[in-house]
C-alpha cells in the first residue's frame, strides 16, 4: 500500500525525510488532511477474504487525532 498524488493535492508531508514515504494530501483550512492510498492486488484480494485493514499512527507519545478511513472520495 503506498500513499498517490491526486487531483486537489496541495502539499507533500515528509518531502525530505528519507526514512518516511513522502505522503501526498489536500490541507484544508480547517485542518483537514485527505491521503489516497493505492493497494497492491494481494492486498485487494485480502481486504476482500478478510474485511480488515489495519492502521497504526505514529503519535509520538502526543494526543492521537481523529481519524476516517473511507472508500468515497470526500473532496467531491
């Protein structure tokens, strides 16, 4: 799984730091960060048999934000 630009992508999280994947995202004024992640076809094939998808986030030992995962785009 790794992270795609888009269509309304306005800034690239981690663009310089080679030990992270450079993360495309829309930044709204609100605070709002939308990602658009590509899957591999065996992980298509394994979210379909398992219905799972696991998420870790690397808070850093600060508060964990809010998160929601979705198969809709929320830009449109």
């Amino acid at each position: 799984m790794k992270p795609i630009s888009f269509k309304n992508a306005n800034t690239i999280y981690a663009k310089d730091q080679p030990e992270y994947l450079p993360l495309v995202v829309h930044k709204d004024e609100g605070g709002t960060v939308t990602s658009l992640w590509k899957l591999t076809p065996f992980e298509r094939l394994k979210i379909l048999f398992t219905g799972r998808l696991w998420l870790q986030n690397l808070t850093f030992n600060r508060p964990l934000q809010p998160q929601l995962p979705s198969v809709n785009n929320p830009l449109e």
